[in-house]
C-alpha cells in the first residue's frame, strides 16, 4: 500500500505491485489511514509505518505486508 498526505486533513491511498499501480487513488482522511493501518499491523510496524507517514506532506510512505486485502477492503480499495 502507498500514502502520502495530501495536505493536514486528507490523504492519498493506492495500492502497488511490482511498481505497478493495482487499484485507482483514493482519497480519505488522514486519521482513517492511520487508524485502519493501526488495527492491521503490530506495534512495531506501525510504528515505522506512521514515521514515514509523516515525514512531510506529498511524501509517500509504503507499506509492505502479505496479506493487505483486510486492509485494502476496510478503506475501499478495488483492482
């Protein structure tokens, strides 16, 4: 999965194979980015995850998991 904040409020999701986009953009507010990555990794990485997040706004922060299709489904993200 891919996210960069677009500006304080709002996010930009998609996610990625191969370097290869696998589902359209999405945007949704920061805060369920987070929340839903939150319920879907350990501590330790989310932790990373939300670091990376927020290193600054247009920086796209990837999230590397087998098993992303919870997630993808929780924030609506279709092939």
């Amino acid at each position: 999965m891919q996210a960069k904040q677009i500006n304080h409020g709002q996010s930009e999701i998609w996610l990625e194979a191969d370097g290869k986009e696998i589902t359209p953009h999405s945007t949704l507010a920061t805060n369920e980015v987070v929340n839903v990555v939150r319920r879907h990794t350990d501590e330790e990485v989310f932790k990373k995850f939300y670091a990376d997040y927020h290193v600054a706004r247009q920086h796209v922060a990837s999230l590397d998991l087998a098993g992303l299709d919870g997630m993808a489904a929780e924030l609506k993200l279709k092939a």
